[in-house]
C-alpha cells in the first residue's frame, strides 16, 4: 500500500489545525507523516521500525491512560459525547499504527531504528511530564518506565522476527 499525497498532505493539515506538541500523540503523528513520505519514495524501510515502535508507544499510552482513569481521555469523552470521542480515539491513536503495519517492510537498520524511537520518547518525556499533561494519577517514574518497556519489547520482538 503506498502512501497517497492527499493522505500526507490530510497528516500535515491535522498537525497544523490541530496539533499540540504536550502530547505525544502528535510526535507519533508527525513520525507517521515522516514515514509516509519516506514509503512514497521507497525508503520507508529506513524508518519503519522507528516509527511502528512510536505508534505502539502511543497505542500502549492510551491503553494505559483508559485504564487508569486519565482526566484528558475523561474530560475528551465529555466534550466530544462518545460516538466522536470513539472515532476521534481511533483516528488519533490507532489509525496510525495501523497505516504502520499495513505498509510493513522489513527494517533496515533495526537496532538504529529502536534506539531513535527510545530516544524520542526520552526527549518528551524529559520536555512534558506525560502524567501531568494527560492528568494521570500514575508517577511519572512509572510512565517513562512503561514507555521503555514497551519501546523494548516491541523492539525485539519485531527484530527477532526480521
């Protein structure tokens, strides 16, 4: 599946309309646009592991976020009334994991790749206290803990499996 221009370019105006850098769900987001562009000239293996190992982050992060009763996921369910919110959620966080996967092809570079995907999650982490931006009980040792684990996991797993 190769990546349209009008899909790149709806990435991009999403991001300008609507992007907040507090949340890391935009860094995916901005990952996964990076990606796009790099499939479209068919050097998406160079950043393939990268960016799936960003939207797993993301996915793990709301997963875990609609489990401990995070105040943004709540106050969002309430401003947007749930057929939006469910719609919304889906398009934000999962969508892009998905266009991920979807266009899977075999990572150049994995252990490279693994690392820049943990290092982007240390430089957020080290910018916006996630548990505080997303209004969470959980401490933030504890979240960049789990964002760790799950950069790790997913990282071995899929370069195992390469």
């Amino acid at each position: 599946m190769i990546a349209s221009v009008a899909e790149i370019a709806v990435w991009i105006a999403a991001i300008a309309v609507f992007g907040d850098s507090t949340h890391f769900t935009w860094w995916g987001i901005a990952a996964y646009v990076v990606f796009l562009c790099a499939h479209a000239v068919g050097a998406g293996a160079h950043v393939w592991l990268f960016v799936f190992v960003v939207q797993l982050v993301v996915v793990c992060g709301v997963v875990t976020m609609s489990a401990t009763h995070c105040d943004l996921l709540l106050d969002a369910l309430v401003e947007l009334h749930p057929f939006r919110y469910v719609v919304g959620n889906f398009v934000l966080h999962y969508a892009p994991a998905i266009g991920t996967l979807a266009r899977y092809t075999s990572p150049i570079r994995t252990t490279a790749q693994s690392a820049h995907a943990a290092v982007l999650f240390s430089v957020y982490c080290a910018a916006h206290r996630p548990n505080s931006v997303y209004g969470c009980e959980l401490p933030y040792n504890a979240v960049v803990f789990g964002g760790s684990v799950a950069v790790l996991s997913v990282s071995l797993i899929v370069t195992a499996s390469s």
